[in-house]
C-alpha cells in the first residue's frame, strides 16, 4: 500500500505563470491571427482582454487556494473537550484501555506516542512450516467465533476467542491510583475447545510491550531465559513495571513448565509487527518439561543483551515480546504496576495476581450483570437468559472496540466546481485524536461518521460520559467550513488496512448526521451533565448542520442533493452515493446536478429540529429565529409533498434524471457492460422502492394524522416489498434492482438484504405512531411487535449459530453476510430488545 503523500502544489504560483504564459501569447493561443503588428486600437483592446484575464484567473486561482487553505483548517469554535482532555491527569480511569480493536487483544494509552501492548499466540506443529501467528482481526484466518462476553468500557473486560480446538479467555482489570492511570492485570487462559479432544500440540503465547518513542525499557531476566520483568519510564506514565508471572493450571495455583523465548529489537512499525515475529519464528528449540518428553517448537532466536539489538533510529522506539511455551491447558497472568500507584499511599499494594486478580474479576463481572439488568431489564421484559447473554455481548464487544487513534488524514479540497477537470493534489489535515467505536474489528477497525451515531445510542444508555467523550471528539474534527470527513483513517495502522483508493476524504462529501440522535437523547433525558457538554458543543454542531445544509443544497429550494456520486461508468448498472451511507441503494439511473435526495432532505429536517430545540433551551435566540422557520418549513407536509411524493408510485422518492431500462450484459472483453434500453432517461420520481422510501417515516416528520403515513405502512408490511421474517428489506423484492449486482466485481449490498441500523429506526418510529393518537396507532402498534419479534428472534438465531453478530442478514433465510464480527451498529439489536428508542 502507497504510504506517501505527495506534496500539494503552490496553487497560487501555478495560476501566476498560467497568466503569465497567456499575457506573453504562448500555449493557448486561439485568436487564429499570426503574429505580425497589430494597430493601436488592436493593442489597447488586447491589453484589456489579457489584463481581464489575468484578474479573472488569478481570482479564481486565489478562490481555489482559500478553499484549499480552509479544508485542512481546523475551526475557530472553542474546542469541546480541553486540548488535555485524554492525559491521565484528567481522565485517569480512561487513560489505558482495550483501544486496539483491530487485534485480538491488546491495551495501549491514550496518547499521540502511547506505550502499547499486545498478544500473538501459535500452534506449535499443527502446519508444515511457521505455525499460523495470530494477532490482528482478519476476517478470513479462520479463527472465530470471539467477542467479548463482559466489558464495561472502562475497568474490566472478559473475552472467548475460538481458534480451532482451541479456546482462549482473556481478561483484564484495572485498579485506580497514582496520577498516571493506575496498575492493571491481564490473566490469558487456553483450554481445549471440548473435553475429550485428542493431544494439542504446544502452543506459544507471545506477550510484548512497544514505544513509540525515545522511550528506554529496560528488561530484568531470569535464570531459565524468562523476563522477570520489564521496568521503564515515560513522561506520561513516570516509573512503571511490567511482569510476566509464571504459568498455572487454570482454576488453581499448580504450576505448569513453559519455556521461554525471547526477542528485543527497535520498533519496525505497527504495521509490521506480526511479519516480524513470522520472520524470526525460524529456531527449533527443545521444551523439557521434568519426567516427560522433549518436544521440538519453533521459537524467537533473541537475545536481551543492549548491543545485540537491532539498529535504532532517533525516536524509534523499542519492541520487546516475550515467548512462553507449554502444554494446554494452562493460564498465565501479565501485570503492569504504575510507580505513582505504589508510591501512593503508606503502605505497599499487593500485586493483582493470583486469587486477589481471580476476586477481582469475579466481583467485576458481578456488579456488571447487576448494572446491565438495572439499565435494560432484559429479563425482567421476559427475554431468555440466551436473549440476555446475547445482549450482553453485544454491548461488550461495541464497547471493547473503541479505539483511541491518532493521526494525519488526507483532505482532497472543495475546489468549489462540481466535476472539474482541475488536478489538486491531496493534502494533510493536522494531526488529531479520535476516540471512537468502530463497525467490525475485522474489516473496519477505524471510525466512520455515520456508524458513530448508532453507536452511541447504545453506549450513552450504558456510560453518557463516554458518548461525551466520543462526540467530543468527533466534533473536534470539524475544518474551517464546518465539514467532517466521514471515515477516518489516523495512523500508521489504520492506514495500512485501507486501499489506497479509500485513503482519501473529498471535502465536498457529507454523511447523515447521525450524531444528531445521541444529541437529541441527551435533550430528551435532560442530565445535567449532558445538557453542560452541550452548551460546549453548540458551536461546532451548529457549524456542522450549516455546512450540511449549505452544501448539499438541491436545484430548489428546500431540496439537497448528495454530493459525490459515481461518474456514470459503463461498468456501472446505478452509479454509487457512498456519502448517503447506503452506497448502491438505487438513485436516477443517470447522475445530474437535477437531483434531489429524499433521505438527505430528510436528514437535514431531523438536524434543524433539533438544533433548534437546543438553540432555544440554551437560549440561543439568534440561531433558534434562524433554523426554527427552516425545521418548519422541511417538516411541512406541502413542501414535502411537492418535492417528493410520487402519485404514480405512491410513495416518496428521489427525483432525478432516471429510467429503469438499464441493465448489465456481457460483452466480450470488456465483460458485464451497462445497457440503455427505452425508455431513454428523463427527470421523474426514481422507482426504487425500499428504505429510502420510508424516510419521513424513519425520522419521525410525518403527523400521525398524515394521509402519507398509511402508503407507507403498506409498503412496509407487504411482503412483496420490504417485509421479511427476519426484519425489512433494503429495497423491495419488487424493484428491477432487488438482488441486482452493481458491477461485475461489486455484488449487490444495499439491494435487499436486511440491516439492524435502519430497522431500528423503523421500530422506533413505529412504536412512536404507535403511543400517539391517530388512524393508524394500532396498526403501527402492532408492526412494531411483529417486526421487534423478526429482528430479535433472527439476529439470536443467527448468534446461536455463528456465535457473530454481522454486518446484514440475508432477507431470504435469515443467515449473517458481509462481514463479521460487525459489533458496530447490529449492538442495537440490545435497544430493540429493550424497547428504546
């Protein structure tokens, strides 16, 4: 993967020699004259023609740096969160977590140059050659199914990881005190899957420590080669200590042989640790345990000595992994102890090891079964201990895939002409953190914008401090416009598990602003401590919303339109609308700046309601007089109507320039090629029917008294269209696109199969038409039941079977697609079993 970044060029000098070579009368001349003597009269008019020329394009070449300039401009708003907000001396409990999603379990410190740590494990012998070293999530090395069954986002997490016959445990624990973030303990246990399975192999479990910096660790070892510990010291976390305890059987203290390797050299880069360690997995070495026989196993050639360490750069870091060795079933427990939380009191703490780490863990999970039932009374609504357990794990594995990242991203500028030919290279926004969820940590370990907000309407019911946190965050990435870029890709390891094409953000490209939800929950339930990071956050949300509605701004008025279509490809059956979230959803069939995006409007209708009410409840006079009359006026139903129903189709849709005459048929070599037939396209109501359709309803704009409301609770429970057994479908079985691939190599996405984010938008809305006085109260009341029953009873299935839980669920049998384990957004099957909306 290209890891550079060209340097953006000087825009403005460009634009001088372009004038500059006009003015002389060199390339570009198309006055068809030669270039004999002209009359005065002809100089005094070129003279004028050059000299309006040069001001207009040296003007425009001045627009186009100032929008360059300003794309990778942070905002002028006060930031939310104090710039000191994730240090240890501010938020010392949030200081080191699980924030490393994209491994199968690793800690690492909220910081821009952390201390990091992390697990690798291998069968010894089970393969001809280096055994498989896991480490990071991969959605294809056949280990799963894993998530974590306890995690409180906090203190204390309990993970099973399936890997073949193997099973492994793995916990922690923190324990407050000092100033830098406290002592914590991990306990790593490995068992066979099932009783009775014939003799494992050995296996390697491989703990290692990273700086990312000039950092020094320095390693005490003992006499059979194993560390005794690791001690070190940073300016963020003072004096501190790493060990490695000797391994037990599980359950007990009875000790267990292992032997050790191990291996210290300079800091390679995240990116390429696990390559690192396959490479030096190349020594056989002898595991003797007392009475038994010796068994051969790849292990690290390593030594600890200072010069036979590999050459170190300045600020390089180090990278220390230690390799234990020993027959399953074992546990072994990894401990690091912070200076400052010894040193804190009058009397030495003892080690969380041992007995005091098993009643650690144990009261732990306890107080976390006892706050789960308090804040979603699972059992208490009847759901199944199974159901129960299911919504505990979908919480914990949301939660244990928060991630703290730090970086760079690359911005391509709003150059202001939509389709220009104009070359601007990408450029660097300033370096940021990012505390946030991610959707799967398999396939998407990083933050996206749109996800974020489904997120936090789980976490905020478990811990609002941490919804603070990360929409504190997210806002803190606002450019000057008020734009957010809508993937986020900070740092070197997020970065190498992103195609080059994906890398960078274009900055005339929105998604829907689903931030907006936990916002409007943080209004409804009225924390004072909420309503306190709201008034902070004012500023930037309301730039945000502004830059939304301004630039996605349609043909007319009170219309939008996504920006950033897919040009009309020849391989394309319906150009994409990645910024809409829903990326091959069917729009007009032939992409125009005609267009206008029902979701979009809606979306927009959904920010400035609630900015306005929270314009008005901050007192906030000025902005509440302006985004009031336009929450008004989007939520009209004549405005709506006029832009957005269909009467020949009887529902709302997209308008644009559209037939559905197109389809993909080979043609040889190109392969599969889109095809025009008649009717040729014109501007109509797009014929898609499916979620799109259903968005005055998703968001709630319709008046229960609404003669639209009952068309679309047709749709909705019509089996032909978007009900399934197993929750909606995404388009209609109906619809010409259902099930239909959008490209030889892009298989259909958004074209049928059923997701959790948008169905629970849809038993939200139906169970509020379902509480309010009007025609269609009971029969909303009672879809809701229905659908709720669908979506809970499919997703527990599919856990049941899988142990996942995934990205969609087909709308044909039920089965989990894309990929998995997706514990982003599909958490929300919790809420839905909850009933909260």
């Amino acid at each position: 993967m290209a890891r550079g970044e060209r340097r953006r060029r000087a825009v403005p000098a460009e634009g001088v020699r372009t004038v500059e070579r006009t003015a002389r009368g060199g390339p570009g001349r198309r006055d068809g004259r030669g270039g004999g003597p002209r009359s005065t009269a002809g100089g005094v008019a070129l003279a004028v023609v050059v000299l309006s020329l040069t001001l207009g394009m040296s003007g425009r070449w001045v627009l186009a740096w100032h929008r360059a300039r300003r794309a990778v401009t942070l905002h002028s708003a006060p930031p939310v969160l104090p710039a000191d907000s994730s240090s240890p001396a501010v938020a010392p409990d949030l200081f080191w977590g699980t924030y490393r999603p994209h491994v199968y379990f690793g800690m690492k410190t909220r910081s821009p140059k952390p201390l990091l740590t992390g697990l690798m494990w291998a069968q010894q012998g089970t393969t001809p050659g280096t055994p498989k070293l896991r480490h990071t999530c991969e959605q294809g090395d056949g280990v799963g199914p894993y998530g974590w069954e306890f995690h409180d986002g906090l203190s204390f997490g309990r993970q099973h990881i399936q890997d073949g016959a193997l099973k492994l445990t793995t916990e922690f624990v923190k324990r407050p005190g000092g100033q830098h973030g406290g002592d914590w303990s991990w306990r790593v246990t490995v068992e066979p899957q099932a009783s009775g399975t014939s003799a494992i192999p050995l296996v390697s479990l491989f703990f290692y420590v990273v700086t990312d910096s000039n950092e020094v660790l320095i390693p005490e070892v003992g006499s059979k080669g194993q560390l005794k510990f690791i001690s070190g010291h940073t300016s963020e976390l003072g004096d501190f200590r790493f060990t490695l305890l000797p391994p037990t059987s599980p359950g007990d203290t009875t000790p267990k042989y292992g032997s050790y390797n191990v291996f210290w050299t300079s800091n390679p880069g995240l990116p390429l640790l696990t390559e690192m360690v396959k490479s030096r997995l190349n020594s056989w070495f002898q595991h003797r345990p007392p009475g038994a026989s010796p068994e051969r196993y790849l292990g690290l050639p390593g030594s600890l000595k200072w010069e036979d360490r590999g050459p170190s750069g300045q600020g390089q870091g180090q990278f220390l992994i230690q390799q234990v060795t020993l027959k399953v079933p074992f546990s072994l427990e990894f401990v690091f102890e912070s200076g400052s939380a010894q040193a804190g009191g009058n009397q030495v703490l003892p080690r969380l090891a041992g007995s005091l780490l098993t009643h650690a863990l144990e009261s732990h999970a306890e107080a976390f079964r006892e706050r789960f039932e308090k804040t979603f009374q699972l059992k208490e609504k009847g759901l199944s201990p199974g159901e129960q357990a299911l919504g505990q794990a979908a919480l914990s594995s949301l939660l244990g895939g928060i991630g703290y990242f730090y970086g760079q991203g690359l911005v391509l500028p709003d150059m202001g002409v939509e389709g220009s030919e104009q070359k601007v290279d990408p450029a660097l926004f300033p370096p940021l953190p990012l505390f946030t969820a991610v959707p799967s940590r398999s396939f998407f370990p990083r933050g996206f914008l749109w996800d974020e907000g489904f997120h936090q309407l789980v976490v905020q019911r478990w811990d609002p401090s941490l919804t603070r946190e990360a929409l504190g965050h997210w806002l803190g990435l606002l450019n000057a416009d008020g734009w957010i870029g809508r993937e986020q890709i900070l740092g070197d390891e997020a970065r190498a598990r992103v195609p080059p094409e994906f890398l960078v953000q274009r900055a005339v490209h929105a998604n829907p602003p689903t931030l907006l939800l936990p916002v409007a929950h943080m209004l409804e339930v009225g924390d004072p401590d909420d309503l306190a990071f709201l008034r902070k956050a004012f500023p930037r949300l309301h730039a945000w919303f502004s830059w939304l509605h301004q630039s996605q701004a349609g043909p007319v008025p009170l219309s939008y339109r996504w920006r950033g279509r897919d040009p009309a490809l020849p391989t394309l059956l319906n150009p994409k609308t990645l910024p809409s979230g829903l990326d091959d959803y069917p729009r007009a069939s032939h992409p125009s700046v005609t267009e206008r995006h029902l979701d979009l409007r809606c979306w927009v209708a959904l920010g400035a309601r609630v900015l306005t009410q929270l314009a008005e409840y901050l007192g906030e006079a000025e902005v509440a007089a302006e985004l009031g009359p336009l929450a008004a006026s989007l939520e009209a139903a004549e405005s709506l109507d006029e832009l957005h129903w269909a009467p020949e189709l009887g529902v709302f849709a997209d308008f644009g320039n559209h037939t559905k005459a197109v389809q993909l048929k080979p043609r040889p070599p190109q392969g599969l090629v889109r095809v025009v037939g008649r009717p040729q396209p014109r501007l109509q109501y797009v014929d898609a029917l499916g979620y799109v359709s259903l968005f005055p309803l998703l968001l709630r704009l319709l008046d229960p008294n609404s003669s639209r409301l009952g068309p679309l609770l047709d749709i909705l429970a019509d089996s032909r269209h978007l009900w399934s057994p197993f929750g909606l479908r995404s388009l209609a079985a109906s619809s010409s696109f259902y099930g239909q691939r959008n490209s030889e190599h892009d298989p259909p996405y958004w074209r049928g199969a059923v997701w959790l984010n948008v169905n629970y938008l849809a038993l939200g809305a139906l169970h509020h038409y379902g509480h309010l006085e009007g025609p269609h109260q009971a029969r909303a009341a009672k879809l809701h039941s229905e659908l709720r029953a669908n979506v809970v009873g499919n997703v527990w299935r599919q856990y049941q079977a899988t142990g996942f839980l995934w990205e969609q669920y087909s709308d044909r049998d039920g089965r989990g697609m894309g990929c998995r384990p997706f514990h982003g957004w599909t958490s929300l099957v919790l809420l839905a079993m909850a009933e909260d909306y």
